[in-house]
C-alpha cells in the first residue's frame, strides 16, 4: 500500500512519517501531483498559520489537486481546517471539501487548546474499536463549528467538530499520530478504509 503525506511546508509530518512507521509501513513524504495522485491513501498534514498555509498550497497547484482526489484522503490539524470553507485565520478561503467554517475560540478559555480532551458522538468505520469519550491529543486556536459532516465533536467552551468526513475525506482536529494506542488504531482504521 502507498501512503503518501502531502510535504508543501506546513507541518510536522516526521511525527506523522514516525507514527506510520511504528505501524510497518513507510509513508512517503511528497509535493508530486502524479505522487499524490497515484497513493492509495493521503495524508494532509498542516501545523501553523492558515493563510501562509493555503498561500503554499496555492504556489504549488495542490489546492486545485486535493479537492479532486479520489482515494481516502485524511487531513490532520490545520489540514483538516483547510478542507473546510473558510477560517477566521488570517481570513482564509478553504478548499470548500467541507462545508463548514472554521472559527477563533473565545478569550473566555485559555487558547490554544492544548493538551488531552474527549471525543465523542462517534460516528464513522474511522472510529471502529474506539470508545465514545476516548482522549485524543489536541493543539489549536481555531475550531470547525459542529455541522452535518461532523463525525466526532469534543466540548472547549462549546461543542465543535473534532473530526469531519465527507465522502472519501476525512479530517481530524486531533493529532492521532500524538494521541498514544488510540490514535494509533485511528490510524490503522484510515489504512483499512
């Protein structure tokens, strides 16, 4: 099986390449369209700022080329925030593969969220062998408000969806790849979708 983690310099993807390792496989890290195109499985990484984010996959023609992917596609972190509509960061345009928006938490909590926290209202064979109310790793700012392709929503000031899907997209707000056996079986469940 050929994993590839979409490398367009925004992300820690050793952590994510590492993660896969420990599950006997090695994922490779590429900015190749006909790459990307040709895995049978996508990771779309993405740690820092929205808007130089999408800037970077714009100047290297991804952002018209993950939209059109055909095979399992799972973004992690900011990656899954760039599939959705619109942030608040940096007042972004996503990708639009979700169609939801991402918004800044309030000063009413302590931003970034960071650290371990529940996920719950499980709700895809992505979830398969994990408990409802399971902890996952989480570090960020923004949130995607909870909508219609929310498979799992976590509580930080409200409810937001933690993780999206959309038919062969997925995204988590979590790092499963930092989310110890747990994220590790998510992981493993995204490699069998």
């Amino acid at each position: 099986m050929k994993v590839v983690i979409i490398d367009y310099g925004a992300g820690n993807i050793k952590s994510i390449q590492f993660a896969f390792k420990r599950l006997s496989l090695d994922a490779v890290l590429s900015n190749n369209i006909d790459e990307i195109k040709a895995a049978d499985k996508v990771i779309f990484p993405g740690v820092g700022e929205a808007s130089s984010a999408m800037k970077m996959l714009k100047e290297s023609g991804l952002d018209k080329v993950i939209p059109t992917l055909k095979q399992p596609v799972l973004g992690i972190c900011l990656g899954m925030q760039l599939m959705c509509n619109s942030s608040e960061e940096g007042n972004t345009k996503g990708l639009g593969i979700f169609d939801v928006d991402v918004k800044k938490f309030s000063k009413a909590v302590k931003v970034p969220q960071m650290g371990w926290n529940v996920i719950y209202n499980l709700n895809s064979e992505l979830f398969t062998g994990i408990k409802e109310k399971e902890f996952m790793y989480l570090v960020h700012s923004f949130y995607a408000e909870n909508c219609k392709e929310a498979i799992a929503t976590t509580d930080y000031e409200l409810e937001y969806a933690s993780a999206l899907q959309k038919d062969n997209f997925y995204g988590v707000q979590f790092h499963p790849e930092k989310s110890s056996k747990a994220g590790e079986q998510i992981l493993k469940n995204f490699l069998n979708l």
